[in-house]
C-alpha cells in the first residue's frame, strides 16, 4: 500500500495504561491509575444524572450546533455564541484548526517541545512544516518563539499551563509576546487545565481572546468537570475562525450525551468546588512527601506535577506498574529521569508516595 512517508513515520499517541489493561497482564487486583490528569474523584454527578435522563433518546442525532450548550457558555463566559466552537474533546479541535489553517505546504505549525504531543502529531499526520521549541527552565521560551514567526506561520500552540511541565507564563509575558504578531497567523492559547490555577500570577487567558482577534482559546470538560470519557471541549475565538472552522467540522462531531452532561455539569459548583480542594491538598501532600524523600518537582498550576528522580524514569515507572499504580514516565518527552503524577485522591496520593518509596529504596 502506497503510503506517505510522514504517516509511515509517525508514532501514535501513547496514552495512559488503561487500569483493566495493568489489572489483566500482571494479574493485580488493585490498580490506580495517576496518569492521564482525569479528575480522581470522578464525573460531577449532576452531568451523570442529566445524562441517564437523556438516554432514551439517543435515536436522534445530537443538535449539530450544540446550541444550548454554547449558549449557556456564552453567557458564563460573557462571549458571543458565535465565538464558541465545540469539539469531541479539545483534541478535535487542535484538529480542525490545523485543517482549517495548513493548507499549503509552505504553512507552518509552532509549539514548544515539550508540550501536549497532539499538536506534533496533527501537523505530523498532515505532512506540514512544524517548529519545535525548547522549554527554557521547562516554561514555554516566548522570545525564542516569536523569533521563529514567519510569513509562513499560520498556528501557535501555547498550553497554558504546560502540559507536562504544570508551568504558566505571565500575563505580561505574554502581552509583549503578542503584540505584533501578524493577523495571519493565529496564537492558539490551550487551556485546557483552567480553574485549577489561581493566585495573583495566573494570567486572564480569556482578556488575549477579546483583544486580540488573532488569540483562539481552547478548554476542555475533561479535567475540571471530570468528563474525559464523554469527549467534548470547546474552542473560543473570532466569530469569522470559528465560521471557517464550522464549515470543516462533521456536522454531528459532539454526541447528545456530551452536550446534556456538558450543561449540567457547569451548574454544579459543587463538584467544582470539591475537585479543586482535593487537588490542592492533594498538591500540598505530594510536595511535602517529594520534599521528605529529597526529590526535586516543579510547583504545578494545574492537577499533575513533574518530578525528577535522578535515575531512569522508564524504570521507576515499570517498578510502579509492578505494584499496581500508572502514572507517566517523561523519556519520550525529552525529560529521561522525570515522571509525571496526576493528583489523586487523598488514598491515591498515599499509596503512590508508599510505593514511590519503595522502589526508590527510601
Ligand atoms: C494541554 C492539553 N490540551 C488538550 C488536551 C485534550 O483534552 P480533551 O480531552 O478535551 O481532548 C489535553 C489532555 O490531556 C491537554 O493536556
């Protein structure tokens, strides 16, 4: 078969080991798993309700404008309907921006390396030019990308906070960085961990959007609201970007489900509220125990954190999988000795810090 080179080469996304998976290949009976940044106390149950009400009438096809979603999400976020987007997962939507922008084979992608791997890959599956740049101090290095803009970069792509890093930049890092970038190229803005970052330093991502016409932001309702399983996130940007990308979309792309779960799920401030103390005493904890155990981590804005253990993280890694806990070893992503832990619930926490000790020998 007749196959481009840059889809022979590419290497698909590795996600998290599934918990059924560990469970049946090494015959464990308790398994946790920390390495996908889903919220450990699972789905708001709110969603979960609206959603069983709804399942008897999932014989129609879903409204393919998700019309009272997004306009439920204008009105809390004091956008237009027309700046909204929705995705199956944000995911879809790094797709159809790179669909609806790397059209010709000059356009250019920038990111940072590392960063969310789906932004490599898309450009990749494109066959399009995409410029990685370094981490500096693992922050994004936004003089080095502005630099790298040219009349051929049509997509940014900066999370914020980083994903696997958990580092942001700051508002007036990123206010210089961009001023001046040209209207055809467009600064996507990635926040799909938002809310769990706070204090004075967290930039207002949405203030870029509403003034910038080149700023898209993206958001998911897979971490905070606990739905990664539904598949939906959504984009906010430019009525006319998002008219483009509407036009390149499927037209059913976000199920019924999705949508209904979606709605409820931001009316319930009660999960919301009990996700972000989880996770910030859940953070305090695993600080504490990394400090205890002399391991260096990067202080994370969002519900996972980097941590270095100053010998092979593929290792470590496996020796977890042994005692039946799965979170992330960094080799792939250019950090050989760093793992990334997602915060769990206080029970997962201990038991990842118990574990972690023992195969560290410490
Ligand atoms: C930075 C970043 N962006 C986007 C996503 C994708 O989210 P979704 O589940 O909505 O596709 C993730 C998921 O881990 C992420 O870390």
């Amino acid at each position: 078969m007749k196959v481009a080179s840059y889809i022979r080469d590419l290497v698909p996304y590795p996600p998290g080991k599934p918990v059924e998976e560990l469970k049946r290949e090494l015959g464990l009976r308790d398994v946790i798993k920390m390495a996908s940044n889903e919220n450990p106390i699972g789905p708001s149950p709110l969603a979960v309700q609206a959603i069983k009400d709804f399942l008897n009438k999932i014989n129609f096809y879903p409204d393919g404008s998700g019309y009272y979603l997004r306009r439920r999400l204008a009105q809390e976020l004091d956008v237009k309907m027309e700046n909204i987007i929705l995705g199956n997962g944000s995911n879809e939507i790094i797709e159809l921006l790179c669909r609806t922008f790397l059209t010709s084979e000059d356009d250019e992608v920038i990111f940072s390396f590392p960063s969310f791997a789906v932004y490599r890959l898309i450009a990749q599956a494109m066959g399009r030019r995409k410029i990685e740049i370094p981490l500096k101090d693992y922050r994004h290095n936004l003089s080095e990308i502005k630099d790298k803009i040219s009349k051929n970069t049509r997509l940014v792509f900066i999370d914020i906070p980083n994903n696997p890093t958990g580092t942001i930049v700051y508002e007036d890092e990123l206010n210089k960085f961009i001023n001046g970038i040209d209207d055809d190229c467009l600064v996507v803005l990635d926040e799909a961990y938002f809310g769990y970052g706070t204090g004075k330093d967290y930039p207002d991502i949405l203030s870029f959007f509403r003034n910038n016409k080149n700023v898209f932001v993206l958001r998911t309702f897979a971490k905070l609201y606990g739905l990664a399983g539904l598949r939906i996130g959504y984009g906010i940007g430019d009525e006319e970007i998002v008219d483009y990308l509407n036009r390149v979309r499927q037209p059913f792309n976000v199920n019924s489900l999705a949508q209904i779960g979606a709605r409820a799920a931001l009316d319930d401030k009660e999960h919301i509220k009990r996700t972000l103390e989880i996770n910030k005493k859940g953070k305090e904890f695993l600080y504490r125990a990394f400090e205890d155990m002399n391991i260096e981590y990067i202080p994370t804005y969002a519900n996972y954190i980097l941590f270095d253990v100053k010998q092979d993280a593929e290792e470590i890694y496996n020796k977890l999988l042994h005692k039946g806990v799965i979170i992330r070893s960094m080799k792939g992503y250019g950090y050989k000795t760093c793992l990334r832990v997602t915060v769990g619930t206080e029970d997962q926490n201990r038991k990842f810090i118990e574990c972690l000790k023992e195969v560290m020998g410490v």
